[in-house]
C-alpha cells in the first residue's frame, strides 16, 4: 500500500533530469519504481504500447500520449501530424484498430494563430488518412514564458483484431526480427533543425501512420505475430532491450542488415551518435514465428510504409535479457539499453 | 557510405586479422591512446578478434575523463550564477562533479546549453550582450585550435561578455609520465590520429628514441585499428622503435601548421592536474597572460571551491593502463552510467563506458 508518507522511491534524483524523458533506463526506472507501483494493475502492468480492456468480449486498446517536439513544424511534418501517428500507431502496435482519438491543448499565450491553424489542418489530414475521427478535445492557455509554443496531448481507443495476440512475452527463441524500413531518420530531421546543429540535408521524418500496414501483416501473420513496437524515442535499441527483458531471451542483431540511409549515417558518424538509439515515427519492429517471416515480409515490403523491410535479426536463447549484434566486421558486442540523452561527443 | 564503409569490411579485417596471427611469435602489450580508438576497438569486438597473447591496454586519452574534478566543481560554480549562460559540449554534462554535474545543475535551474563548437557559444555571446557566456574549453590537441579561434575571434568582435574555463591537456606529457612510471607495462602506442592531425608527429621522436619504443600514428576506423596494430606488432617483432604513421589520409609530420600558430599565440603550456592521474609538469595550455581577460578562473570568484573525490573509483589506474574496468570492484555495481564514480564511467570515449556499453553478453 503506498501512501504519502512512503518514501520517494528514486531518492538519488532529487529533480527530473531531461534523461528521464529520454526513453532510456532512467525513463524505464521513472516508470516502474514510481508510476507502476502507485497506480498498479494488471492492464498497466503489461507496459505494452497501450492498455488492452475486455469489454462484453470484446478487447478494447487504449493508449495516450503527449507531444513537446520543437521545432514544432519539421521536414517530413509537424507536431499536428506526429501526435496522430503517435497514438494511432501505439494502438496498431497492439493490434487494434483506432475508433476515436481525443486531442488536448496547451497553448502559450502569445502563439501565432496562423500557426495553430497550420496545426489543426494537418492534424485534420492525418486523422483521415487513418479514418479516425478526433472526437473530444480540451484547450488550456498558459501564460506566455509557461509553456514552449504548443503541446498537444492525444488519446486513443481502438478495437483489438480477434487474431492479434501482441504482447512482448511473447517473443520465442526462433523468431525472427523485421523491421519495415531505414531507421533513425525522425531524430535525424528533428536534430538537423535545431538551433546550434543546422545541417544542410534533405533528410525527412519518417512520421507515417502504420495502421493499415499492421492490418495487412495481421491478416497473414494472425497469431504468430508475436511482438509488434514501434522504436520511437529510445530508439529500435530500446525497444528491443525492452521486450528482450519481459520475455526472458536473447535477441541477436547483425549489423550489416540494420537498414540506415546514407544521410542519417553521415550523421550520426558526425555527431557520435549511434542511429539504433535515434528515435522513428514510421518504423515497427515485427517479431514474427519463423514460419510465416517470409511471407509477412512479403506483405510489408508491397506496402507504402515498408519497401525497404529486412529482417535485422533473430530470438535466440542464450543470454536472456540481453540485446547482442554481430558487428560489421564479424565481432560481438552488447547492445545495452541507454542510460540518458545521447550526447554528442567532443572530438 | 564512402569513407567509411571501405574501413570497415569484413574480409579486409580478417586478413589483417591473419596477418597479425602469423606475425605474432609472443606476447605484447600495446596502448591505445585515444578514447574514440577504445571504443571502436570494443564497439567492433576487435579485441576479441585478437590472439589472446596481445593485450590492449586503454590509454588516458579521455579528454572528459581526465578533467580534474576541480575544474568540473568550478564550472559548476560560474553555471550556477543567475547572469551566465554556461556551454558546454555535450560530452560533458553528465561528468560527475563532487556533489553534482551540470545537467543536474541545469534541472535545478542553472541556465547551462549544449553548443557544437566555441563558435556557437561566442554567437550566444553576441546574441546576450548583458549575460556572461562561459565555454568549457576541455579536450586534447584536437579541440585547441578552435577554441584559440573563438577567443580570438571573440577580442576581433570585441566582446566583453565570453571568456573560457580552460582545461586543456597534451597527450606527449602523459605518454612520457606513463613511460617513466616504475609500473609500466606498455610496449608500443597507437597514437591518436586526430590529435596528429593537428600537432604532426615530430614531437613524437624524441619520445619513441628515449624509450625505444614503437609509435603508430592510427586512425579510428576498424581497419585503421587493425592495420595500427599490425604496424606496431610488427615493428616490436623486429626489434626497431620510432614513429611510424597508419592515419596517413590525415596525419603528416608538421600537422596543420595555421592550427599550430593561432593555438601558440593563445595558449602556453602550464602544469595540469589530470584527474585519477596527478599533477603532470607542462601537460597542459592555459591562456597567454595577454589573453587573460577571457579566462573565466579570473573572472569569476571561485574561492572556496573545494573537492572531493570517490574513495573507491579506481579512475587513475584505468586511465594510466594498469588496470581494466572489470577488475574495478565498483563496475557495473556502485558505479554505472546513471550513477557514476567517476568520468570514464560517463563519457563516450572513457573506457569504462566502453565496457558497460558493449561488453561481452555474458
């Protein structure tokens, strides 16, 4: 039973560090030694994408979450499109799918309107591309110098498909990892625009909704698709140390087949950073049963969002709980969960 | 990706991998300078690669690492003050101070950024006119040339509001200081191909004749890692000693002179702490007197900063070779990336990190 008078559990940060939002170990110890415990149940306590409720028989996803990108309008996007993609994605990586989103607003006073109408159209756009209507919403202002321009907060619900049995447990020695494209690139775009760091690229986000192509994959994969994530922030590496821990195996990685573009390399060779850490928009990691691979990435790579699918690696066995890669030049090497922001390095 | 796919592929490492095999007759033990080659060298699993009669011993050339805990102290101190913009490259931010780091610092309240180089800190200087802006200048030979650029640049502007906490090290001062150490085991060094760069490798002679030993200048890159090794097993093997250089697309004997001339005209050499190691007589550039009003230490009331280190991390040993991480009672333990002891434990190029990052799977 917890109560006030319980200790804080993460008593050696006495004030949230910007690493406990960076998707990372401490975002994970953030989430399970203070949220979890507190708000225990069992739909939480799955930690999926998003809470899965029966309701008369019938399985029901719902998912949240907020958006803070800056700059708020990015090649490839904006923060209107994204925080569609966003939860309408987390509802499909739970095999749902999306009924209805809500959309909540902080405003900081003193933000252009044109701006928000800019938003609001493109948020329009993104949520009838998917066929979802936003059907509640909520408006908050903030006094001007309280709030960084705009955020946007959107909820989903979605029904989950009678096939889809998703969940990171399910993730068996044998399987094989797919993913539905080059990866890193949303980070990529973002970083090329923030102040202090332009680079001249034509890099876009790669912010795409990944309903249809989840629906499609379900219908030929149905039960023995065992794990669907999409590597947002934390990057396809934490995602994968994410499932490799719940479902107690190994996952092993080769390098040469992870796809990265040639810009987003430069990149990251540049900056220090590595790209399996760099979040993605657009991108679903697919853990499939070794019998159907080909054939769903078959179906992935004849979707728009998943021409250049590959499968990066397989479930295996030994070191359970850890992510491992075979690198380029025929080494081994751990591929361990972040630990905060990737920061560039000096020289 | 041009330039970098050619060094990295697999048949061209494995058949320097072979050649080292037939070259090697006994054991050695080499040193990599430069944090960025230990990382590659585990990132890549190359040491595993290796016979197992080589050992690769993980030089000092951390520039995070090797930053005395004083100097963190004291940035923190000039970030803390409500009038300062604090930059800092980002690598070290999350370098454990006596009680703090920077990034901690920033979350409660300090007003600290990330900047990609001097210059975007001194355009902040002009963007502020009435705030203080304050670079941490760290790093080796590599990073010198343009932060001498941003403090002359910063008199041609004529800014009064920038100045630099100076921390710069030399890497010939600590390759000499672990050479005369009574406890040294290294046999050869692959030297730093960017510091090199810069500084050329002239300086390097004298090192390699006093203690007859074999000196490769080497790039980064798993093949150029490979190819360093192989030079430098083979100059041991044959008994000869001297400069040799692998990085031969960038590095020449004179370096970049330009470089050279502007950092000689900003900085001196002066004694420097290094952290884990100890005070190393001329190992160090501070600020030429006739630059001293962009010098933060003066700027600034810094008295009664006082330090203390963590009894337990072995930092020293790990930076001067004489021990690896795992053999630290602390790794992985008390000491991990969220809760570091010490720098090498943080920064991307501290060996440390390198272990706990990519080490082996079990």
């Amino acid at each position: 039973m917890i109560d006030l008078q319980c200790p804080i559990p993460i008593s050696d940060y006495p004030v949230v560090t910007l690493a406990h939002g960076g998707g990372g170990r401490l975002s994970q110890m953030l989430i399970e030694r203070m949220f979890v415990p507190t708000f225990s149940n069992t739909a939480l306590e799955a930690l999926h994408d998003g809470a899965i409720l029966e309701l008369n028989g019938t399985r029901l996803a719902f998912s949240t979450d907020s958006f803070t990108v800056s700059p708020l309008f990015f090649p490839g996007g904006d923060i209107g499109s994204l925080a569609v993609h966003g939860t309408v994605n987390d509802l499909a990586m739970c095999g749902a799918r999306p009924l209805a989103l809500s959309a909540g607003f902080i405003l900081e006073e003193g933000f252009p309107m044109e701006d928000l109408w800019r938003i609001l159209l493109s948020m329009q756009r993104a949520a009838a591309e998917v066929g979802v209507p936003v059907v509640t919403g909520d408006t908050k202002v903030v006094e001007r110098g309280k709030g960084d321009g705009l955020f946007i907060n959107t909820t989903g619900l979605g029904i989950v498909l009678p096939s889809a049995h998703i969940a990171p447990q399910r993730a068996a020695p044998g399987d094989v990892v797919l993913i539905n494209g080059p990866i890193a690139e949303h980070g990529i775009a973002i970083m090329s625009q923030r102040e202090g760091l332009a680079f001249e690229t034509d890099l876009v986000s790669d912010s795409a909704p990944l309903v249809d192509l989840v629906m499609r994959l379900l219908e030929v994969g149905g039960e023995h698709v065992h794990v669907l994530r999409d590597p947002t922030r934390g990057g396809v590496a934490s995602a994968l140390n994410e499932i490799a821990a719940k479902a107690r195996v190994g996952i092993r990685l080769d390098e040469e087949r992870i796809p990265v573009a040639d810009a987003v390399r430069g990149a990251c060779e540049i900056l220090g950073l590595d790209p399996l850490y760099v979040a993605n928009e657009g991108k679903c990691i697919v853990i499939v049963a070794p019998e159907v691979a080909d054939r769903v990435l078959e179906i992935i790579r004849a979707h728009p969002q998943g021409g250049q699918a590959t499968l990066i690696g397989e479930v295996v066995q030994e070191h359970p709980g850890k992510v491992f890669m075979r690198s380029r030049i025929g080494g081994l090497r751990v591929v361990d969960m972040l630990s905060g922001e990737q920061l560039p390095r000096i020289c | 990706m041009r330039f970098v796919d050619e060094f990295r592929r697999e048949a061209d490492a494995q058949k320097l991998v072979r050649a080292i095999e037939r070259l090697v007759t006994r054991p050695w033990t080499i040193m990599e300078i430069c944090g960025g080659q230990t990382h590659n060298l585990i990132k890549f699993g190359i040491d595993r690669l290796l016979p197992p009669s080589i050992t690769l011993v993980h030089g000092p050339g951390c520039p995070v690492c090797v930053t005395p805990l004083e100097l963190i102290d004291k940035a923190i101190r000039i970030a803390q003050q409500p009038h300062v913009i604090f930059t800092s490259f980002g690598d070290m931010l999350r370098v454990p101070g006596s009680t703090s780091d920077l990034l901690s610092a920033r979350a409660q309240g300090a007003d600290v950024r990330m900047v990609y180089s001097p210059l975007d800190a001194l355009a902040l200087s002009q963007k502020y006119p009435d705030r203080e802006v304050v670079f941490f200048a760290v790093g080796f030979e590599t990073t010198a040339p343009g932060n001498a650029m941003a403090v002359w640049q910063a008199r041609q502007l004529g800014l009064r509001n920038f100045s630099i906490l100076c921390a710069h090290v030399l890497v010939p001062p600590a390759m000499q200081a672990i050479l005369a150490s009574s406890d040294n085991r290294i046999q050869a060094f692959l030297a730093a191909g960017h510091v090199c760069t810069v500084m050329g490798t002239r300086e390097y002679e004298p090192i390699a004749e006093q203690y007859r030993i074999p000196i490769v200048v080497t790039g980064f890159e798993p093949l150029d890692l490979l190819q360093g090794l192989y030079i430098a097993l083979r100059a041991l093997e044959e008994g000869r000693w001297g400069v040799e250089i692998q990085y031969t697309r960038s590095v020449t004997r004179d370096g970049n002179v330009a470089a050279q001339q502007l950092m000689h005209q900003v900085f001196e050499m002066c004694d420097r702490q290094w952290r884990g190691i100890g005070l190393i007589p001329a190992s160090g550039y501070c600020l030429r007197s006739s630059w001293a009003e962009f010098d933060a230490e003066r700027r600034f009331d810094l008295s009664g900063v006082s330090t203390q280190e963590s009894s337990i991390c072995i930092a020293g040993q790990i930076l001067q070779g004489l021990k690896k991480p795992p053999q630290c009672p602390a790794f992985g333990i008390q000491c991990t990336p969220e809760h570091p002891l010490g720098a090498p434990m943080v920064s991307s190029e501290g060996a440390c990190a390198a272990y706990y990052q990519y080490g082996q799977p079990g």
